[in-house]
C-alpha cells in the first residue's frame, strides 16, 4: 500500500514537471527572446600571428622591446602590471644599467613610509619593484575613468578569451557605430563616454582608444609605428608578460614528448623480446595439422600423410 502511494506521488511529481516544462517550451516558441545588439555585432577577434605561437615558439624580443615602449609610453598612464618587476626587463636584452635606469626614470612613483614621519609617501622606482599602477586605489582609478577599472595587465592575455589576438582587435577594433546597429537597435546607443568596440564583449568599453595615430610611438628601433603594429607589438608585450617563462616551457615540452618517445619505442622492443618464447607461433603440420586430423584413415593414405 505505502509503495503505491509513493508511486502515485512520485507520478504526481513527475506529471507537474512535465507540464511546466511544456508551458515553458511553448512560450520559448510562441515569442522567442529579442535577439540583441551583442548578439548581433559582437565579433570574435581576428587572428594574430606572434612568434611565441605554438609548441616551438620563441619570443621575438626586438618586438618585445618595441611593446614594452608601447606600454610604457601609452597603456601605463592607466594600467599597472603587478606581477611584473622592473628587472625582469633584462630577459628582453635590456641591460642592468639601463633597467635601473627605466626605473628611475618611470612616470609613477611607488608608495612607501616617509622613514622620519612614518607618513605614506612615494620614492622612485628601483629594479626591484613591479610596475605600480598609476593610481593609489582601486577608488582613485574609478574615479578617473568614468566609474571603470583599468584592469592590472600582468596576466591580462591569458585571462581574456583569445588572448593576444582579443588585445589586438580590442585596440585596433574601435570606430562609430555602424548606422545598421542604431536602425535596428535605437536603445543601444553607446552612451557618453563609452567607446564602441565590436570586439569588446558588450560592445562598449570607457577605455578611450588609447592607439589612435600613425607615429604616436617613436620605436627606438626605427620600425615604421602603424597603429595596426604598435597594437600588435603591445600584444606580444603582453603575452610575455603574462608567461615569461614560455620559452623554457616550450623546450621542456619538446624534451618530455621526445623522452616519452624513445621511452614508448624501447617499451616496445622489451615486450617484444620477453615474449617472443611465449607468443612464437607453432605452425603444425603433416599429420599434426587439426584438418588432417580429422581425415580418414584412407584418405591420409591417399594424400601420403604418415599415421
Ligand atoms: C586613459 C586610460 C587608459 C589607457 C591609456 C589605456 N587603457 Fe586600457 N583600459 C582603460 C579602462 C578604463 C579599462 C576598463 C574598460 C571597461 O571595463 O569598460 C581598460 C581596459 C583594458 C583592457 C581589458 C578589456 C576587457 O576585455 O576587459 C585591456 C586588454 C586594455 N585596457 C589594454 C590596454 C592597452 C594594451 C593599452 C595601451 C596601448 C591601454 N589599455 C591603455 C583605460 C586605459
């Protein structure tokens, strides 16, 4: 009796589901969700091609040199790198004098204790110290930016879907919105100071464009500063920055797959060898042989088999 009973409510359950689920579906047909602006003009970034791609890649550290002046001279008025210090500037060719240097001579400096009023001060920056973010708190930032959080750039290019190729499309991606947009969509007017993006993920973002002209960038090296290649270089800067240590992964790699390698063909020589006795194949025949066998006595005779 208590297991019909729990049956029926089971059953009762089960039917209450069934239909909520069937009105829900038939709304979902009946009136399908308004497609909006982001699902429409949304785009996902185009490719970018670095150095440091793939399992052999290495960095190109003249391009890194390049993104780090990029950085320096534009995104830094707005981003920091917390994670990044002044002296792992030498893995990209600078040398130790000129990394003191570039530390001396940063346009923000980094808070300390003034040691004879123990009062929050700044002092210059040494090697030692990470790139500091250009505000002294989060509020400070927000409050220069239109309410929005200039994110620390660190690891910036592993934490956005696409990574440098997002970078590169985010910074070379802005313009007006496109008249279709504004027919189809009026309520999605970019309001005051936002910036349309069609690669940022809702379309509009409150950085200002920060690449905005050819030669913004004098490049120490003489290459020609497009915005299309200073956006690319500050991506592959930035890729760096995020995995300094891709290089010496990417040779462990190699290493591994090519130890697993001769590991994998050795393996199989050895099985090959301790079971050779055991797997030798016996082949029987004459009289042996399970189909002669099973022949007659005369038959054998007549095909000359012995026994
Ligand atoms: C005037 C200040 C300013 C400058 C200069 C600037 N940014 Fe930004 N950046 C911002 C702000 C503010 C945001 C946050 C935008 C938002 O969330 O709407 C941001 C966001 C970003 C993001 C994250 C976008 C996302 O997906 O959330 C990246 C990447 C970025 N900036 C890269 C750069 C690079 C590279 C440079 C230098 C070429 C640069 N920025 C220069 C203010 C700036």
């Amino acid at each position: 009796m208590v297991r019909i009973l729990g049956f029926l409510v089971g059953l009762a359950f089960a039917g209450v589901l069934l239909i909520s689920l069937g009105n829900t579906a038939s709304t979902y047909f009946a009136s399908p969700p308004e497609p909006t602006a982001e699902e429409e003009f949304h785009e996902h970034p185009r490719p970018l091609h670095l150095a440091s791609d793939g399992p052999l890649g290495k960095f190109d550290k003249q391009q890194l040199q390049r993104g780090f002046q990029v950085y320096k001279e534009v995104c830094a008025a707005c981003h920091g790198m917390s994670l990044v210090a002044f002296r792992d500037l030498e893995k990209l060719g600078y040398s130790e004098a000129e990394v003191k240097a570039i530390a001396n001579q940063w346009q923000t400096e980094v808070p300390s204790l003034n040691p004879e009023t123990g009062e929050p001060a700044t002092r210059k920056a040494i090697a030692s110290d990470r790139f500091p973010s250009p505000y002294p708190n989060e509020l400070a930032a927000r409050a220069a930016n239109n309410n929005a959080l200039p994110p620390d750039l660190s690891l910036i290019a592993k934490s956005r879907e696409g990574g440098a190729a997002y970078i590169h499309s985010l910074l070379t991606g802005y313009s007006n919105q496109p008249a279709e947009l504004l027919k189809k969509f009026p309520a999605a007017k970019t309001p005051a100071n936002l910036h349309y993006n069609r690669y940022f993920p809702n379309l509009n973002l409150a950085m200002p464009p920060p690449l905005s002209s050819e030669g913004q960038v004098v490049y120490a090296d003489g290459t020609k500063s497009t915005v299309d290649q200073m956006a690319t270089d500050v991506s592959a800067f930035l890729v760096w920055a995020a995995e300094p240590n891709l290089e010496r992964r990417h040779a462990a790699g190699l290493a591994v797959v090519l130890f697993l390698l001769i590991g994998t063909i050795l393996g199989y020589l050895a099985y090959r060898n301790i079971w050779a006795e055991a797997k030798r194949k016996v082949r029987v025949t004459g009289a042996l042989e399970p189909e002669n066998q099973a022949k007659s006595r005369s038959s054998k005779r007549k095909a000359g088999i012995a026994g």
